[in-house]
C-alpha cells in the first residue's frame, strides 16, 4: 500500500513537468482565411483625372455575443480599460491626407486603433496607437494593454437603431459636404460615433 500511496504521489508531481516538456516552444494561429471589414473616402481630382488622396479602416469583424447582453457583464468588461477594436490583426487607420477627429489632429499616416472607455462608463475614445513601436514590440492586438498610446479622440454614444451582429465601421458624409465625415462604430447594442474633418483639394 506504501508504494502505491508513493507512487501516485510522485505522478502527481511529475505531471506539470511533462506537460510543461511536451508544450512547444512556439505555435501558429490563424492561418486560414479571416473575414475582414474595409471602409475608405476616396478624393478625385476630376479635372486632373488623379487622386487628391484618401484615408480608410481595415478591421476584423467579431460577432457580438448573448453574454453581452447583460449590462453588468458588459460593464465588468469595458469600464476603465483601453482594449481591441475589432478581431485577429489590428485594426488599422491609413490616412494619405490631414484629420481631425473629434477635434484631435491626426497626422498622415498608419495607426493601429483601440478603444477606451472611461471607469465610470459614461465615455467612450478611440485610441490612437504609434503602429510602428507596436510593430518594432512585435504586440498583437491582444496585448493592446502594452501599446504605444499617442492620443486619444472622444466618441459620442448614439442609441442604436438597429442590432449589429458583427462589428461594423463606416464613414458617411453628404454630397454638399464630402469633407465632414461621419465615422461610426456598431457592435450589437452598441454605436458610437465621431466627426472626421478631412483637409484636402484645391
């Protein structure tokens, strides 16, 4: 009976040790296809026939879950953090041209975007994230807590009218208007916005 009681004591032992010799070292995830969500503004010159220039937004679409439904579930998992903005790789902001967004400059370039909500919950940002330290610390957007923040830009919660299973971004603007555009956030209950204005033309 001692040397099975002993036995069994030194399994129990040696199990965390061959499960940790039997992981490797490095595994690859996500390699098959991935449905991604685009939305761009595209300036054209119709004179020149030529591009002005143009800004758009690459995002993974992750489907909303029941579990979210719960206001305190919902709460429990957004009040006061800083996480990722859409599924699989970042979320990316690729400007040829001069932003503001909500009021905050948004030099030409290549963001990688989060979002932030206050630890009260009553507000909402988008992050700006410096992509090239982001991509020199080799972060996936899980570990969006790491990145590199430049700024951040407040969003406005508008009341959804509608249920949107996948996350959705767009950018709207009118005719009259094309330089003030819309950038708009929908995720199952959830729909923020913020106004984008775009310097660009003659």
């Amino acid at each position: 009976m001692r040397s099975s009681v002993f036995t069994g004591a030194f399994l129990l032992l040696a199990l965390p040790v061959l499960a940790q010799q039997q992981r490797p070292a490095m595994v690859a995830e996500d390699g098959a296809f991935q449905e991604r969500g685009s939305t761009r503004v595209l300036y054209w010159d119709t004179k020149a026939n030529a591009a002005f220039g143009q800004f758009a937004i690459d995002y993974g679409r992750p489907v909303w879950k029941k579990e979210y439904d719960d206001p305190a579930r919902f709460d429990q998992l957004t009040k006061g953090k800083t996480y990722r903005l859409g599924s699989n790789f970042w979320t990316v902001l690729d400007s040829h041209l001069p932003l503001k967004v909500s009021g905050k400059d948004v030099a030409p370039g290549n963001y990688y975007l989060g979002l932030a909500r206050s630890a009260d919950g009553g507000k909402w940002s988008l992050v700006f994230i410096d992509s090239a330290k982001a991509r020199s610390m080799r972060l996936d957007a899980y570990q969006i807590e790491r990145a590199p923040v430049l700024f951040q830009a407040p969003m406005a919660v508008e009341p959804a009218t509608e249920m949107s299973q996948q996350l959705t971004i767009t950018l709207s603007y009118t005719r009259e208007k094309p330089k003030d555009v819309k950038l708009r956030i929908s995720w199952g209950k959830l729909q923020l916005s913020a106004p984008v204005e775009v310097t660009v033309g003659p």
